[in-house]
C-alpha cells in the first residue's frame, strides 16, 4: 500500500521530458525505468484501474524518443510522481481517431495532450493542474502549432474536466453533439466513453 506524502506544489520539481543529459532524462535508464513504474502505477490503480504490464508501459515510454513530443516530469526525492506529455499530429494519425474528428487536426500544426498522471499518494495538491500547465505553457511557445486536442474520460472524470476547462479546453462538437469513443480499457473486458476537447494554441 502506497504511503501518504503531504507536499505542496513548490516542494515538488518540475523538469521538462527530454533524452539530453540533464537531470532526469530519460537518457538515464535508471530514470526511465523508474518512469515507466510510475506510470503503471498511475493507470493500474483507481480510478482508471487498468493493467498495463511492464513492457507494455515500457513501449508507450521508449515511444515518446519518436514522436515530436513535449512533456513534463514532476519529481520527489528523485522519483519521478507525475507527467504530463503529448506529440504533434500528423495526416498518418487520422486512421487512430473518430472520423468525428475534423481534418484539420491531422495538418501537422495541432498538438495532441495524450498523457497525463499523477501517483495517487500525491493527488489533490496541485500537481496534476500544475503538469498540464507547465506543458500547455511549452506547447504555446511553439510558431509552428495552433490548435491543441485531448481526449479524456467524461464518466465520473469531475476533477479532470474541471481542470481542463480552467485550462481553456471545450468540447470538440460535431453537429451539436460533443464528439466520444468508447476506448477498450487495457487488461480488462470493458470499455470507458471519453470526450474529445480542443483549443486554440
């Protein structure tokens, strides 16, 4: 059972998701590793509660090297306790989302907002909204992007949503309608309705 570590955002660090050799790069395999547990542990445990086995997260982590992404890493004592990161679409992305998604986000000037965790014994102090903002505020220093595009759980999802809103993100709506997908949940016999939700860069 994971312990209970009360801290605020300031005694939390940040640093950007990067393969150079600064500190916490996911050059340095005893980081990554550590990153890909983290992850696991984010998305196996409630309220996601899926099953993501090690290799599995280690393709989704070692994936980022080759995607034009951007991300942040929050980190306590060293062990990395959040994340937030994304890529850039492209027209080859367009097959893996709703036809309900318009075009235009597959020009190569959208950004898709693909992961974000925090482990549960660091929940509710800030640190996921301060990801998000931290990646939001890289991406829009970006010339060559100017729409952002997320997809998340709209079932019990309060707090997320919340956050999001606060972030600028509306609903991606197609006649009326906002655009969903049910999405097979990993390692279990279910599926879970999530929401599209976009914004200007």
């Amino acid at each position: 059972m994971a312990s209970w570590r009360w801290c605020s955002v300031s005694e939390v660090e940040f640093f950007d998701l990067t393969y150079d050799e600064s500190e916490y790069s996911l050059s340095d395999e005893a980081f990554e590793t550590a990153l890909i547990g983290t992850y696991q542990r984010v998305f196996n445990q409630s309220p996601y509660r899926e099953n993501f086995d090690y290799q599995l997260a280690e393709e989704i982590i070692q994936g980022i090297e080759t995607s034009d992404t951007e991300g942040v890493v929050a980190v306590d004592y060293g062990i990395p306790v959040g994340f937030a990161w994304g890529e850039v679409l492209q027209p080859k992305d367009q097959g893996d989302f709703p036809d309900e998604v318009p075009e235009i986000f597959f020009d190569g000037e959208a950004y898709y907002f693909a992961e974000l965790g925090v482990l549960p014994s660091y929940r509710d102090q800030g640190i996921g909204k301060e990801l998000k903002k931290r990646e939001l505020q890289e991406v829009m220093q970006r010339e060559d992007l100017d729409k952002g595009l997320m997809r998340t759980s709209i079932e019990e999802n309060e707090k997320k949503l919340g956050l999001d809103n606060d972030l600028g993100f509306r609903p991606l709506e197609r006649d009326g309608e906002i655009v969903t997908e049910e999405v097979d949940t990993v390692g279990r016999d279910d599926s879970d309705l999530r929401g599209y939700f976009w914004r200007r860069l």
